[in-house]
C-alpha cells in the first residue's frame, strides 16, 4: 500500500546524499533501479497524439457498489443511486464492463440493466443464484456492449459475489474475448485497523480477525486466479481484461496477468491513476489489461471526478491490429 511513499522518500533520501556527497547515495540509487518496475506500475505520463485520428473501439471498466442500494435500504435515498448509474449509463464507451451491478425492476432506480440496453443492445450478465435468470435483487457481473457477443462463459465465486465473465464480441471483421473480473478481497478495513488503536481489546480481536481473512483471502485468490489464467490461455481471439483485482500492482494476482498481456494504465496513463475512492484513497486496483500483439492502447483515463462509488469508473480506447 505505501509502495509509492517509499519510492518517493527513497529518491528525496538519494538526492539529499547526492548533493552532500554521501556514500548512501549510491545505495539509494540501487535500491531505485531495482524498483524500476514498481515504479511504471505506480506513476506514469503519456501524452495523447492529437494527429492520431484512426477510429477505435473504448472499454470502461466499473465497480458500482451495488448501485448503493444499501443507502436505499437504510436512509431510503437513492440520490447517489440515481447519479452513480446515471454515470456509468453516460460515460461513452462500446463494451463496459461492470462489477457489483445491482439490479431490481421492481423499483425504477435499480432498472440497471433496462437502463444500459438503451444504449448497448448486446450483454450478458452473471449474478449470485443460478435458477433466477432476470437477476431480480441479486448483485453480479455484467458485459454491456454495441458491438455482437456471439459467446459467454460465466464463473460464480459464492464468496463476495466474485466471478469470471466473458464475452466473445465481433468488431467489424475482428473477434475479441473481453473477460470481466472481480477477485475476492481481503476484507481488511483501514479504518476498523484505525480504531482499534485506542482499545487494546478490540486490538487483539481485529488482529485475529485480519489473520482469518488473509489466511483465506491467499487462499481463494489463488484458486481464482489459476483459473482466470485458464480463461486466457485458452482464449481463441485476442484478450482483454477487465476489472475489480482488489489487490495493489506489486500483487500475486496482477503479477500473473502481466505475463500474458499488457497493462492500459501503464502504456497511455498519466499520473498515479489511483481507482479507490475510499480510504486510505491512493490505490489502483481496478485495471484493463490488453493482448498487445493484437490489440494498441491509444487513450486511457480514470475518473477521478466521479464520487458516487468506492471505485472510479476507468476507460481506455484501442485498435485491432491486423497483420
């Protein structure tokens, strides 16, 4: 979590004993270049060439926290429910690719997928109870998309609502498999760590529960992530992923990832491109990968503006390269 502290205290440290003339500098140095790699997934700076004016296909990838239904649900007020998928109804994109997307006709605000097929006629959607194909009350992935999905492949992970969902979409001559994902989190909660300070009791008690959750959460993910790597592997079309890791870019799972495709954020971001809007706040943990022997990333953006769900939408645009 502190990895971007860290790179930036180790580089002030390596300059302030640069300019003293200090033996430590040299360490510093080491220890920077070693971190190169952390480093591009932390921070990075593209510009976008203007004169670049070949038409793509754009993926949004977004965490919507139920659509807040559990503000309805306690304080009857659907004012952020109604402006998160708003957003994510708006944003322009060809395929998106929601996690925690809540969905009830029974109540107009939570008409989520009636919604998003006003404008994407194509989408598949996986949700907690098999046997309930309208997905009344029930939370899920779901790939919405104006282009064909001639296949999908779902997998439900009973814990968290977690899951594997792909979808094989025809974009004009070209076929691509767009796999939606939400590993299972940790469940550690900074600000629960952060009160336990003061009670020596409720201190013990939190550390035993954080020892249970990463025990599991280690287990799980494993589990999820050898099986997302199937998915990949296996994939006929050229891939992209997309989703909710709930894990950092120094990670096990995103580690796994990389060796199979690219990263949006770190070939065309700018910044920090930070995705949880939470504390401690300066986390990326939602991210597209690519297939970079087929596919070109030529934008990608977070929003960092839109404050309706403990994640940012993010979006990048790309090309199909033909041999």
């Amino acid at each position: 979590m502190s990895m971007p502290f860290v790179l930036l205290a180790n580089g002030i440290f390596m300059l302030i004993w640069a300019i003293r003339l200090s033996p430590r500098a040299f360490f510093s140095l080491v220890l920077l270049l070693i971190g190169i790699p952390f480093i591009l997934r932390t921070i990075t700076w593209h510009n976008i060439d203007s004169r670049d004016t070949r038409k793509g296909f754009s993926v949004m990838s977004y965490n919507m926290m139920w659509c807040d239904a559990v503000t309805y649900v306690h304080e009857h007020d659907t004012t952020n429910a109604i402006n998160l998928v708003k957003k994510a109804v708006d944003i322009d994109a060809d395929i998106k690719c929601l996690q925690e997307l809540y969905n009830w006709d029974d109540f107009p605000q939570f008409r989520t997928i009636k919604k998003f097929r006003g404008t994407h006629k194509y989408y598949t959607y996986v949700h907690s109870t098999p046997g309930n194909d309208r997905g009344q009350g029930e939370i899920g992935l779901a790939i919405f998309s104006k282009y064909p999905i001639i296949r999908k492949q779902e997998k439900h992970w009973s814990i968290n609502h977690n899951g594997l969902l792909s979808a094989d979409i025809v974009i004009k001559r070209d076929t691509i498999r767009v796999i939606n994902v939400q590993l299972r989190s940790m469940g550690v909660r900074v600000q629960k760590v952060i009160e336990a300070k003061e009670d020596k009791e409720l201190a013990k008690k939190e550390a035993k529960t954080i020892y249970h959750q990463l025990r599991g959460g280690f287990e799980d993910r494993a589990i999820q992530v050898k099986e997302l790597e199937k998915w990949i592997e296996e994939s006929p079309y050229p891939v992209m992923v997309c989703g909710d890791l709930n894990e950092l870019p120094y990670g096990f799972a995103y580690g796994k990832i990389r060796q199979y495709l690219r990263n949006s954020f770190e070939d065309a971001g700018r910044g920090f491109g930070f995705t949880y809007h939470r504390q401690p706040g300066f986390l990326r943990i939602d991210n597209l990968f690519y297939d970079d022997k087929k596919i070109e990333v030529k934008r990608f953006k977070t929003f960092s503006e839109t404050p309706y769900s403990d994640h940012y939408p993010i979006w990048g645009e790309y090309l199909i390269l033909n041999d």
